[in-house]
C-alpha cells in the first residue's frame, strides 16, 4: 500500500476527527491527486520511467503495425487527431457488426429487463456480465479487430491498452442532486497513467436525435478554450454559452450499429440526456496509452501480438 493509500484508507475509517478544516484539507489532498489534479503530469513522466521497456516495445510494435496503413483508415486517424472524433462503422468487419447486433437482440435485450441502475451514475443500467470478459466472445473480437487496433496504435504511436468496457443502457431519469448528473454534464476523462484515452463507441440503438441523449462533443480546439479551475471539473452548459463555444457543440448521431472513435480525454464530452419515453443504448470500448491496471480479459483463444499486447496489462 502507497503512503497515498493509507492515508486515504485511515480517513475512510477514522472519517475527519479535527473537524472542517481536516475535511478541505482532505478534499484539496484528492484534487491533487485525482486522476484530473495537477499530479497527472507527474504521473505520465512517472509511468514511462517505470515502465521504460514496456513503452518502447508498445511504440516499435505500433510503428511496425501501422506502417501500410490503408488510406481510408489514416484519413479517420488524421480526422481523430484534429478533431478528436471520427466515424468509423465503414471500417470494420461487417461481419463481426452483424453479429454484434445478434448479440444485442438476443441477449442485451433480455438483460435489459432485469438491469438495475448505477449508484452513481443513476441513469446507467449496466447491461454487462463479467463472463463476457473472454477473448472468443462476441465483445473482445469486434473491438480487438484489426482496423480498430491499428487506428487507436496509430493514433498513440503506441499499441494500447483496452480498459474494462461497458455497455450501458442510458434511460430517462429525473435526477435531483447535482452531483448524480454525473457524465450528464460536461467533462473530460483522465486515466491513472496520466496520458491519453481514446473509446470506441458503438450505438446498439438509433440515436437521430438529441432526444435519444446523444454523447455530444467539443471538438478539440473548442475544449482547448474552455475555462475550467486548476482541479478540472464538471461544467455546465451555461459555461460553455457564455465561453461563446455553444455554436461548436457537436451531437453524435448515428442509426443502430454505428461506430466512431473518440478522444473523451481532449474533447470535452456529454450525454445520456434522454427524453421521457426514449432510451439509448451503447457498448463503450476504452483504450489507454497507458494503464497501471491487472488484466481483466480471459484469454480463451490463441492471441497473435499486437491483439496479445492490448489485453495484456502491467499490474498496478
Ligand atoms: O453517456 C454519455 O453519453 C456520456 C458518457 C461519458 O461521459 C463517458 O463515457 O465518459
């Protein structure tokens, strides 16, 4: 245990015995080191140097992986690098789609009958097993496909890692507390090895409107212009109205099975805003330039690298 961990440990257990004052300390001692606090800059130098070998195998392999890139899969990479957000249901295997979809009609469906909500994103009803966590499920094979795993190396000049993925039916829910809006309001997403992260997203239902609760976009130079505090947080959209940015606010649409790259860590993000009577209904693959995570994936086929290298994490 880190001194960090023990001290978040001891006040979990003994709560603030010297009052307010203790608590602001605490709550400051959490910015800090909260994945978005300041201390992610360290965190990024302090990863490579502790896994120096790991990041330079990672950097080679992407460089050998993605030297023949196709075209029309390097004109994705270069729109996800501007803008931090590219459609990309034209370059996967239509077949692995198909049968994606198979896996959301005859199964999420059924799961979403008894899927209950998440404490602290109300509006999520998770709709994963953890047996689905295994290389020759339906899951693992779309996402480890070849044309998503060179787009994301490319994109990092490094083959990634993929971070325990969701899929999460989002539903109207009238939420009270501020706090509870949770991925509702504006944000960015920030990871424990402190660099970059980039999902696919895949729509398992159509989403032609913003009443469907769409995940919108600031595309990157617009986030760049957001003010935000020096522990950045969730903000409101009358923040964005008034940094005059509401004309860049950009709504992801797109029929059931569409799929897109997103960089959630440059582009500040929302969603989930459903209208009564409407659902949406998505699978969330995230990809970490780096991860201090255990493994998660059960590796049920035989694995070539880089697909080996994706799923394989260093311990935190
Ligand atoms: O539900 C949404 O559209 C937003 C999700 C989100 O903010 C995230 O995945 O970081």
């Amino acid at each position: 245990m880190t001194p960090v961990q023990l001290a978040k440990d001891l006040h979990r257990r003994m709560g603030y015995p010297l009052g307010k004052a203790h608590y602001r300390m605490q709550m400051l001692v959490n910015d800090i080191n909260g994945y978005g606090g300041p201390m992610r800059h360290v965190r990024k130098i302090a990863y490579k140097v502790k896994n120096l070998g790991d990041v330079m195998i990672r950097r080679k392999a992407a460089q050998e992986y993605t030297k023949d890139l196709k075209p029309s899969i390097a004109a994705r990479v270069k729109e996800l690098r501007k803008n931090g957000f590219a459609y990309f249901t034209e370059e996967v295997d239509p077949q692995l789609l198909a049968e994606l979809k198979s896996f959301y009609d005859e199964t999420l469906t059924k799961r979403s009958e008894v899927a209950t909500a998440s404490p602290s994103h109300p509006f999520f009803f998770s709709l994963m097993d953890d047996a689905d966590y295994k290389t020759d499920h339906i899951l693992l094979r779309f996402v480890l496909q070849e044309s998503i795993i060179k787009a994301v190396s490319a994109h990092f000049g490094s083959v990634p890692f993929l971070n325990p993925m969701g899929i999460q039916e989002s539903r109207h829910v009238k939420i009270e507390k501020k706090a509870l809006r949770a991925s509702q309001q504006w944000h960015l997403d920030y990871t424990t090895g402190g660099d970059e992260a980039v999902s696919a997203w895949v729509y398992f239902t159509d989403v032609p409107t913003v009443a469907q609760g769409p995940l919108t976009i600031l595309p990157v130079e617009a986030s760049r212009k957001v003010k935000n505090t020096f522990f950045p947080g969730r903000i409101e959209d009358e923040q964005i109205e008034q940094s005059e940015l509401a004309k860049d606010v950009q709504p992801i649409f797109g029929p059931k099975m569409t799929v897109f790259l997103v960089s959630t860590h440059r582009c500040y993000h929302m969603g989930s805003r459903v209208h009564e009577g409407e659902k949406r209904v998505v699978g969330i693959f995230p990809f970490y330039k780096a991860a201090d995570i255990d493994e998660f994936v059960k590796v049920t086929t035989p694995l070539e690298n880089p697909q080996k290298m994706v799923v394989s994490h260093i311990p935190a």
